[in-house]
C-alpha cells in the first residue's frame, strides 16, 4: 500500500502525487499538526485559512472516492506515527516542497525511517511555473541576478503574452503608465468575500480558543477555502477589476486596503488556483477585449516576473539567506506594529488591515512598512519575522527574498538594484494618507515634520559608504552633497530624536 501525503499548501487536485494514485489502493494522509503552527505566532486568520482549507480538501478527496487519513496531531511525526500503525505502507509519496524548514524536518522523519518504507518525491508543478531544478538553472551562478532578464525569458519560453518573438504590443513593460496616484472618491469595485460556512465556523472557534494569544482579529474572514469559491474569486477579480487594476496599481487610499488588487495570493499560495490557469484567464480577458494591456502584463508580471522569481532566489540562497543585513540594523520592531495604534496614518493605513484580515497591498507592506524598517534601522529577521507570521499569503519561500532583499535591501543588492527608500515625498504623491496626519509631509526637521523625511536622510548618510558607488543612487547622493553642514546636522539630530522617542514607545502615542 502507497501513502500520499498532502501538506496544507498543496491543496491541488493536479498534482501528480495525487494524478498518479490508486484510488483502489493508496490512502491520502493529511496531518493538522499543532507544532508547525507554533514555528512562529501565525495570524489567526491564517490558521483558520490552512486548516479549514486542509478539512475541505480532504472532503471533496474523499467526494472524488479517494480514502483519505486525516489526523489531527502534536507534530507531523506523530501523525505519521499514527497512520503507520493503521495502514503499515511501504511507499510514501510527497509533493517537493519549497520552505526550508520543511524541507529539512522532512529530510529528518525520511532518515528516522525504517528500511521497508520508500519515500518517492513527486513533481511541486503546478503548484509554481517551474519545478526547482528549472528555476535554479535560470539564475546561474552567485547572483546578482537581473529580474527584468528573468521575466522576459521565462514569458518568451511559455509563450505569455507573445506575438512570435516579440511581446505584444512592442513592449515587455507597462509599469511606466501603472503608477497613477488615486486620490480620494475615486471608487474602485468592491472584492468578492466569503460567509464562513459550518467547517469553517468549528475552525475559527477552535483557534479562539486554542491560540488565542497570537496576533490578528478573527471578526471578519472572507478568504476562499475551497476552490470553487477561489475560482469565484478569481472570475470576478479578471471580469470587475482587472480592468483598474494596472493603472493604480501602486496607489492607496485611506480606508481601501484592497482597490483593484486581486487578493488571490492566498489561493494560490495553497494551492487552491494554479499559477498558469489565473494567467491564462487574464490573457484571455485581454484578447477578447475585456482589459487593458497595462493592467493585464502588470497583473502577470506579478506572477512570471516576481513570484517564480522570488521563489528561485530563496531556492539558490538558502539558509544563509535568512541571516542576511548588510546594514546591520539591529533595532527591535515597534509595539505598533501589532496594534496598528500610531499617528503616522500611512503606517496606521497600512498595518491595521494586516492586523483585521492578515493583508495590506504590496506598495504598503513595500514603500511604507519596509521602507520604514529600513529608515528606523529594525532587524531585518524581527522584520521578515512580522511579515511571515502577519500576513494571510506568506510563505517563507516568498517572504525571506521580498522583504530581506527588495523591501530592505540587506541582501546587499543580491535582488534589487537599489534600496526601496523613500522620504514623505513618495507616500503622499501616491496616496491621501498625508492628507489626514498631524505631520506634514514637506517639513523635515520641524515639530511636526513627517518622520519619514529626516530618517531617510539619515539612512542615506549613515549608509553612504556602502550605497554612495550605486548607479542609481548617484543623483541623490549629489543632492545630499550640496546641503550646508548645518542642514545636514539638523536632520541627523531629528532622526536621533526619533529614534529615541519610538525606542521608549512614545513615538507612536505622543507626536
């Protein structure tokens, strides 16, 4: 008898552990094991995410006449144990995995293994793009790699958005015409949610009581657990706000955590929706006419240009990447940033919804909460760590390359070209935060001067030595070569200021 084991993010009928099975003969093992869950303090509505998605697959395998071990136990071993003893199997087959935790503590049950069991690792495709190997081999070498390169060869060979050899519409790239601020009324199509059904209501009462001290409210969940509501999901992301999401694509708005953005990452992720089918029907909204040509590249470069390549990165720089910082920034993460409770309204706008539904976009978690992290000097694994155990879709495969390296750039340039810093400038072009906050954007070292201002100027100098050789950083380097010395001390004694406030914990109560 063969064993196949699914684990809570490879919920995905197609794939070949369970394509291949026997339905006569193999049993499908699914372990809701406590100990995974206690890796780190996971946001409640990501526990009631994996293991009500985990009981519904489990339900439709067993629907589709497969017969299926599902245990609830202390660890994965434990409920291999368990199962051992009830079906004794001699073949084991597992989908690869790509989390390096994972992947290790699976190396060590295979070596605790007796010698009459087999383990057979099977194909992770469709769950990404590419399989490991195929990935690797498209970053050769150390690094650095160029993600631009990346995600025009990997289109060109799946043939996404091609006219013959060239792109359509002549250019690998619409980002230029998608970053259109969104300034107040404009009005963006509501997401498409889910009412909690019965399998999930059990799942949520019991995180209440089982984990009630990790982080994130469990007031509203409106995330697909089953992949019919995922599909639902994604229908009505490509038909009502596709068509918007390009051009704003790096907005925000005060009291919109979503806009157009699709929220799809979290099905995706766990494999409720496979990668290449949410790109082919945004290909085909494009064809038949239903979305624009920025929206729809923008929407897909997300998934070809960053997703596989993010994935591919972790895969070649693992585990020494989860130590990176090239800054050595060692600051210890704010007491707000698990309460949402600060004046700055950007960081107010953008962690709350974190805390609420375990999301907030990618341009809040990017040029806001990184981009704060960076100024402030956090410890990019306290960082990485608040991402991970914070947000609905994250995965440590996905979270170690976006923030150490494109969020806070302690990967010393490994995966971005430049830090993704900014002052106040950015925040408020790009969004109505500023609008309703007691600092003001344009002041810089004034009571009421936006933080965001003299902390990135301080960043800049207290870096210079290792950023000042950038390329792309030459022309602001040039300009903070041209203050007087006094300006530059006033800014560097602001920053000092700040810090020392938000050290104490008054800096997000009192200003």
């Amino acid at each position: 008898m063969s064993t196949r084991w699914i684990f809570g993010n490879q919920l995905c009928m197609d794939l070949p552990v369970l394509k291949e099975a026997d339905r006569e003969k193999d049993v499908i093992l699914m372990v809701e094991a406590d100990s995974r869950t206690l890796w780190q303090s996971y946001h409640k509505q990501k526990l009631v995410l994996i293991f009500s998605s985990m009981r519904h697959f489990a339900e439709e395998l067993t629907d589709k006449g497969f017969t299926v071990d599902y245990r609830k136990a202390e660890s994965f071993r434990d409920g291999w144990e368990a199962h051992r003893q009830a079906y004794d199997p001699t073949d084991v087959h597992i989908t690869k995995v790509t989390d390096d935790r994972m992947r290790r503590a699976i190396a060590k049950w295979e070596k605790g293994l007796s010698d009459d069991v087999t383990v057979h690792y099977e194909d992770e495709r469709p769950l990404f793009l590419l399989s490991a190997e195929e990935v690797k081999e498209r970053l050769p070498g150390d690094g650095p790699w160029q993600a631009d390169g990346f995600y025009r060869n990997l289109r060109h060979d799946l043939g996404i958005l091609m006219d013959g050899e060239r792109p359509i519409g002549g250019k690998w790239s619409y980002d230029q015409e998608n970053r259109k601020p969104a300034k107040s009324g404009v009005d963006f199509p509501k997401k498409r949610t889910f009412r909690p059904d019965e399998i999930t209501e059990e799942v949520i009462e019991e995180v209440k009581e089982t984990y009630s001290d990790h982080p994130g409210d469990l007031d509203d969940f409106i995330w697909p657990v089953k992949r019919e509501e995922a599909l639902k999901a994604l229908n009505q992301f490509i038909s009502d706000r596709l068509p918007t999401f390009g051009t704003y694509q790096d907005a925000m708005l005060i009291g919109d955590p979503y806009m157009s953005h699709s929220l799809l990452s979290s099905a995706i992720n766990i494999g409720l929706l496979k990668p290449m089918e949410v790109i082919e029907k945004a290909e085909a909204a494009y064809e038949k006419g239903d979305a624009p040509l920025n929206a729809v590249e923008g929407f897909i470069r997300q998934i070809v240009g960053w997703r596989e390549y993010m994935r591919g990165i972790y895969l070649k720089k693992m585990p020494a990447y989860k130590n990176v910082n090239v800054f050595n920034h060692k600051r210890d993460l704010p007491a707000f940033f698990y309460t949402g409770e600060t004046n700055m309204k950007c960081m107010e706008q953008s962690i709350k919804p974190v805390i609420e539904r375990g999301y907030s976009h990618h341009i809040q978690r990017l040029m806001v909460i990184g981009n704060f992290a960076n100024l402030f000097g956090i410890s990019p694994q306290q960082t990485s760590d608040w991402f991970n155990e914070m947000y609905i879709d994250a995965y440590d495969w996905v979270v170690l390359p976006n923030v150490l390296g494109m969020a806070l750039y302690a990967d010393d340039g490994l995966l971005s070209t430049k830090p993704y810093v900014s002052s106040a400038n950015y925040i408020n072009k790009m969004s109505d935060y500023c609008s309703e906050c007691p600092f003001h954007p344009k002041h810089k070292t004034e009571d009421d001067a936006c933080p965001f201002n003299a902390l990135y100027w301080d960043f800049l100098d207290r870096n210079e030595d290792k950023l000042t050789g950038n390329p792309r950083m030459k022309l602001i380097y040039s300009q903070w070569g041209k203050r007087d010395e006094d300006d530059k001390e006033a800014l560097r004694n602001k920053a000092k200021s700040l810090k020392q406030q938000l050290s104490k914990g008054a800096f997000d109560t009192n200003l």
